[in-house]
C-alpha cells in the first residue's frame, strides 16, 4: 500500500530536555483534540480531563478496559529521570490499581480524592486501571 510520513526539524537551545522534544514529537503525531463544553453565558470553554505533576511523563492513552471493568490509563517517562508523580484524572473512580501491559491487575495503589501517586523509573512504562 501506500505510506506516508511528516518530518520535522526543530531547532532549539539548551538539552532535548529543556526544549521538551519528546513531548513536541508526541503532539507532532498524536494532536491534542480537546472537547468544549458550555460554559458561563453560553461561552464555550476548554474541559481539563486531569492533571499529571511530572513534566517527563507522557500520557499514552485513555481507554476503556479490554474485560469492561474500568478505565485504562497508561504514561510512561521520557527523559531517564526517577520521578515520584501524582495523578488525577477528572473520571468516575475511587480505586487505582496497577496494572501490567495486558491490563491483569497486579496491585491495588492508594487513592484519596481522585488523586493516586507513584514512583517511576527511567523509561519506564506505567497502566493503571481506574475503577468505582
């Protein structure tokens, strides 16, 4: 069949790190779509699905479980850097549970108020499932 790519050159100063490349790259192939929803006066305004506190962690994907209990999220880190991170998504849950690549549970994570935190390795990828 027929394939077709986009290259882009991205001049910056300073480290890869600080011009935050791998986060530009992954809004470069994957753009952010955002949904409106009214707002005071009939103005639209711009909904905020949830907060991540690392810089270095990339959202990879919100998504229904595959077994239909809850939702998937999955991040992962970007820059070789130990994070401790905290999470809160604007979803229904009120428990977070680890989960490996093929979503089998493997560990339930604190939760208070929506918000869960963890502790992440360089590289490595994260999938919580959040449930009610």
């Amino acid at each position: 069949g027929i394939s077709t790519f986009r290259y882009s050159l991205y001049p910056h100063s300073g480290t890869w790190r600080e011009a935050e490349t791998v986060k530009l790259g992954f809004f470069e192939n994957n753009p952010l779509q955002a949904d409106f929803v009214p707002g005071a006066n009939g103005a639209d305004t711009q909904k905020t699905y949830g907060t991540i506190s690392a810089e270095n962690i990339v959202l990879d994907a919100v998504k229904p479980a595959q077994d239909g209990n809850g939702v998937i999220v999955r991040m992962y880190e970007a820059e070789t850097r130990h994070s401790t991170v905290s999470a809160k998504f604007d979803l229904d849950y009120s428990k977070v549970i680890e989960c490996n690549l093929m979503e089998c549970d493997e560990q339930e994570i604190p939760c208070t108020d929506k918000e869960f935190t963890f502790r992440v390795k360089p590289h490595e990828v994260k999938t919580f499932r959040l449930v009610k």
